[in-house]
C-alpha cells in the first residue's frame, strides 16, 4: 500500500534531483532504506519528503543532469531548450522550482522536505524561474 | 507558446515523467544495517587521532631522519590540472599520473594535491595533505546529510560520520565538525560544516603549531551571496586587520583569538578556500599557481591510492626531519624495511563490513619499491609483534593481526601499496594507532 501511494510521488519527485539516467536506482535505494526503516518512517508525516533526500543523497548525479531519458523531446507549447535550462539549474534552484511546478508541492512540504523555510523555498523558486526566464529570452 | 512558464515547466515534467518505470522493490532487497551504538566519545576518538596524527609526522622526522632527503616540489610528470606547470622530465620508473577528475565533481587524492597551492607547504618542513567526501559517505551509508544544524536528521548523520566501526575519515583543520559550533559557523560565513560535499586540507606542523592551514572545501549549494560580498580579488574577509594579527575584543568560535579569515571564492565550481593567509588564498584562486600535485612524492603516494576507485578519504604524509619528539629504543634489526622512502600514504574506502584501507610508501625508485615488498609483508603479518615502545593505549593489541589485516602487499611504480582491513570491532582507523604503537611499521634503517 505504502509503495502504490508513494512511489510515483517519489520518482516524480527525484526525477527533478537525480535525473531520468538514475531515477529509478534512487527510488529503489530510497524504498529499500523505508524497508529497512520501516519503524521510522512509518510514523513520519511526510515520508515521502524524508525519502526524497535519502534517494537524492544516494544518488548523486556526477554527470550533467538530463530530465529525458530519449532525446530529444519536442512538447507543443513549450519553448524548445527549457528542459535543458532546468537541468542546468543551480541544485538548490532545480529542485525547488521542480518540486513546486513539475510536481505541485507546496511550499511548506518542500521546505520540510529541503530542511529549508518556506521563505527560502520561494526565493529559490523565484531565483529559478527567473533563471529559465532569462535563459529562454523572455523578460525576467 | 502560450502557456506560462509555470505550465510549461508541468508539461516538462508531465512528459519525463512518463518516459520512467515505475520501482516495485522486492522487501528483501535491503542493506545490512549499520552498527550506528558507538558514538559516546567520539570527539575524544576525533582529537585523539588529531594527535595521534601528529605524532606521527614526529615519528617519521626521528626514525627517517637518517637520509631521506625532504620532499622538494620540483618538476611534476604531468601538468597539474590546476597550475599548467612546466615540466621536466619525470623520474625514470614513475608511472604516468592521470589527470584526475574535478574536486568539485569527485574525490579523488590526485584530485586532493591539485587543489592545495604550493604556497601552503613548506618542502623544508613537510607536512601533511588531507580530505574526505561527505557527500561519497552519505552515499555508502545511506543516511542523508541534513541540510542544516539542529535538525533531526543530523544525529543520524553523525552517528554515521562518527561511528569509528562503519568509516574513518579526516576532517578540516579550520572547520572542525564540533556539534557545538554548526550554527556559529554557518552564521559567521553563510555555510557550514553540513555544506560540505568534499575537502581539501593541508598544514605544515613546526613542533605541532600548523603553519598557516589551509581547508578547500567544496559545497553542495550556492555560494552567491559569498561571491556578491568578495572584491575583484574574489577574497572575502572574515575579521579585521592584517594577516595573522590577534584581535582578543573580536573573537569567535571559528576565530578563537580574532585573527581574520580568508575567503577565496569560486562561484563557478562552488568551492571556498579558507585561510589566515592572504597570499595561499590567492594562490588557491590563480590558476596558474602550482599545486602540491606537482610535488612528485606526494603525487606518487596519491596515485597508488586512487587505485581504489571507491577511495572517501585520504592522508598524506612528509617527513620533517627537524622534528625530535622523542627517541626510540630498538635495536636496528627490528627495522626490517632498508631502502629510504619518504612518505606515507593513508586511504579508505567502502563501508562497514566492505571497508578498506591502504597503506602507501614512497620510495626513490621502482628498484626500491620492489625491494620492500617482502620486508613490509613481513610487518603486516598477522603474528607481528607490536613493541609499542611509548606506550600507546592499545586494548588487547599484541600483535598486528589484532588490529589490521592485510590482503595484499605489492609494488606499484616507486610505490608499495598495502592493502587490507581493520580487524572486526576495531577503529578502523586504528591504523594510525598501530604506526605509533609499532613504529617500525613506518620506519627505516
């Protein structure tokens, strides 16, 4: 029940950290550590944040980040280059701005799964969608 | 487009998101739980290894004193990936070094010397060469680093980092990892101890005063507001007046006697060098600037250790043949290794029961190295005594079998490279313990 429920929140979640090449590995890590921690995490209210920095910490990216596992990727109605101007966001930045708009977290749950406040949390995302902006042309 | 950018970052998302599998890990693929009980004392085993480290470097200036020569930082085999240093001609039976990855990006010990400028160290002294991946740690442990002080998570964390049983490691000289400081440090430079994916250190000891200690840090998140405070120099001060100079009315817990810090900034790599010494930061900042990667001994000993791709944490260390921190008693037949060599080096790698460590010697040459394979076997072996002639706290330690275990002994280049473990329920940094209490381990005639 507990995989069902989180694991696509998960995988969405560290997609934006660890990237398409590794998401999976950092899921299953994270999903073995909740097993293998199930006392702990069980009572947590937001599991899924705590395993988002266990699966992010064990998956640290090396390489340059991709979010696409087959490139290239053309989506109508979004601006060509964006995907790529995400990976090369400032990590910090990434994965506030993923987190708050690729996966609809709110600012609260995001700064408790960054260890973060809330008002960190907005000034990333705003550093970050600045970033793209600037990145894309378009006035920030 | 149409859409916001909020809208199209979804769609990005909406559309990688499909291209992933789902994960439906089987219960049974789990990891063996990490022996995480010891962690009383921990602060008394970190400054006891300090010390135990310093001795060391006191132990070799006694024992090697005889005719090593101090290492020289003259011409490099390859270039420094840092400096571009001219090269001459390498010593005829070095291996070729490899240029190693980026300290921001990896840990490597090639990767450590690279990062340390010249400027720091002092060949006429010698001295020692150290860093540690937090982030490569976390990885093998498992536990997430906190992302602040004084959160939840950061027990857990330290249990881990300081649990001598599961990893052994060296920590920076400036920003000593004491529970009690996190929050200081972070206020006074804007990132702390938990930042850190990876450091550089280094220190030259007279007597045991380091000499202008220098930590290169590498973090895991942004260092603008850093950056925006630096000069053109790319230096942010920390503290008043010139270097050196001890201002009592402005201390702090990273500055205990008010002397001013140096803070050489690079945005681009997200790293901080951090020094008393205006000159060794901006050393660290100029690219041109040659690096103790171009010190050859050091070099060598850090090469045979990255043999270890998995390597966390390194020690290198130089002979200072001025030092006289006390004398040893034994007869010249118990030194069993006869060629010279002039430094050592320390790794680990792996975790808990897959930990690892080596042992690296220096000698002047291949012909040397070769010849000190079977004496330094001979050392390592499980029935080896330990005369322990200074009287090292060792429990239940009377021979080197009770403390570490050697798979292998060979000869890399110039190099002699012991491989092995610490002994079950030992330190795993228990080596260092066992230099000193069986000094002949390093040691020459």
């Amino acid at each position: 029940m507990f995989v069902r429920d989180a694991e696509p929140r998960l995988r969405r979640a560290l997609l934006g950290a660890v990237g398409a090449d590794r998401v999976e590995d950092a899921v299953g890590e994270a999903l073995a550590y909740a097993f293998e921690h199930w006392a702990r995490v069980e009572p947590m209210v937001n599991p899924v944040g705590y395993l988002y920095r266990v699966g992010q910490s064990k998956s640290r990216p090396r390489k340059r980040l991709r979010l696409f596992r087959r490139e290239p990727v053309t989506l109508p109605n979004v601006e060509p280059g964006l995907s790529e101007a995400l990976a090369a966001l400032p990590e910090s930045q990434r994965a506030a701005v993923w987190l708050a708009h690729g996966c609809d977290w709110s600012h609260s749950e995001i700064a408790e799964t960054l260890d973060v406040s809330t008002s960190t949390v907005a000034t990333h995302v705003s550093r970050g969608l600045a970033r793209l902006r600037l990145e894309m042309g378009a006035p920030a | 487009v149409t859409l916001s950018l909020e809208e199209q970052i979804r769609q990005v998302a909406d559309a990688a998101f499909e291209q992933t599998t789902a994960v439906r890990p089987d219960e049974s693929d789990t990891k063996p739980k990490v022996a995480r009980s010891r962690t009383r004392g921990r602060w008394i085993v970190l400054v006891a290894a300090s010390v135990l480290a310093i001795a060391l470097v006191g132990a070799l200036s006694v024992i090697g004193g005889t005719a090593n020569s101090p290492i020289s930082p003259v011409d490099s085999p390859t270039p420094s990936p840092t400096s571009g240093a001219t090269v001459t001609e390498p010593p005829p039976t070095t291996p070729p070094l490899p240029v190693p990855p980026d300290f921001s990006e990896e840990f490597s010990a090639l990767g450590m010397l690279a990062e340390i400028p010249l400027a720091a160290y002092r060949p006429d002294v010698g001295g020692r060469v150290e860093g540690t991946d937090f982030a490569t740690i976390s990885e093998i442990s498992g536990v997430a680093r906190p992302a602040n002080a004084n959160v939840a998570a950061e027990r857990d964390w330290f249990d881990v980092l300081f649990d001598p049983e599961a990893v052994a490691l060296t920590t920076p000289f400036l920003l000593y990892p004491d529970t009690e400081k996190l929050q200081d440090y972070e206020q006074e430079l804007g990132y702390g101890f938990l930042d850190i994916d990876r450091f550089a250190a280094a220190s030259t000891f007279v007597s045991t005063d380091p000499i202008d200690p220098i930590d290169v840090v590498a973090l895991r998140r942004e260092i603008e507001l850093l950056a925006d405070e630096a000069g053109d120099d790319q230096i942010v001060d920390i503290g008043s007046g010139p270097d050196g100079q001890r201002n009592l009315d402005d201390r702090t817990p990273l500055r205990p006697i008010g002397q001013p810090l140096r803070l050489g900034i690079d945005e681009q790599r997200s790293m901080i060098s951090i020094s008393r010494s205006t000159p060794i930061v901006s050393a660290w900042l100029n690219p041109e600037s040659p690096t103790l990667f171009d010190v050859p001994d050091l070099a060598a000993a850090a090469a045979a250790l990255d043999l270890d791709e998995e390597l966390y944490s390194a020690e290198i260390e130089t002979i200072d043949r001025d030092i006289a921190s006390y004398e040893l008693d034994l007869p010249e037949s118990e030194f069993l290794i006869v060629e010279e060599f002039s430094t050592v080096g320390l790794g680990w790698s792996g975790f808990g029961d897959n930990q690892r460590t080596t042992i690296v010697y220096v000698f002047a040459d291949e012909e040397a190295a070769s010849a000190s394979v079977q004496p330094i076997e001979s050392l390592y072996a499980l029935d080896a005594e330990v005369h322990n002639p200074n009287g090292i706290q060792l429990d239940e330690v009377d021979v080197v079998g009770d403390a570490f275990l050697v798979d292998e002994v060979t000869a890399f280049g110039r190099t002699v490279v012991v491989s092995g473990h610490a002994n079950i329920d030992r330190r795993l940094s228990s080596i260092r313990d066992l230099f000193l209490a069986s000094p002949t381990l390093i040691a020459h005639r």
